[in-house]
C-alpha cells in the first residue's frame, strides 16, 4: 500500500496541471493514508479508483 501511495504520489506531482488541482489531488491522497490507518481494505479501494480515474485521463478532483 505505501509503495501505490508513493507511486500515486510521484503521479499527482507530474500531471500537467494548476497548483490548485494538484493541491486537492494530494489532499485525497492524505485522505487516503489516513484511512490506511484505520481500514485498510477501504483505503485500498479508495486508491484503486484514484488510480483508475488517472489512468483514465479524469483525474478525481472532487
């Protein structure tokens, strides 16, 4: 799970962007890890539709 996070991580940082929308990106993210703290099945799937959402080219900027 830290090795996706840090992949995802290292994603958010290269996406051609504003400094706004990677900001909230990196909040999900933080969102993220604190959930693995908690439940990590549910922080797992969290990242997985993070992920799928980048590899679809839709960055999840809610």
């Amino acid at each position: 799970m830290a090795e996706r996070l840090k992949q995802a991580h290292a994603r958010v940082h290269a996406l051609n962007v504003s400094v706004d929308a990677k900001t909230a990106l990196t909040r999900q993210l933080l969102i993220v890890t604190e959930t693995a703290k908690r439940d990590l099945p549910e922080a797992a799937r969290r990242l997985s539709r993070f992920v799928h959402d980048l590899d679809e080219g839709h960055p999840p900027l809610d």
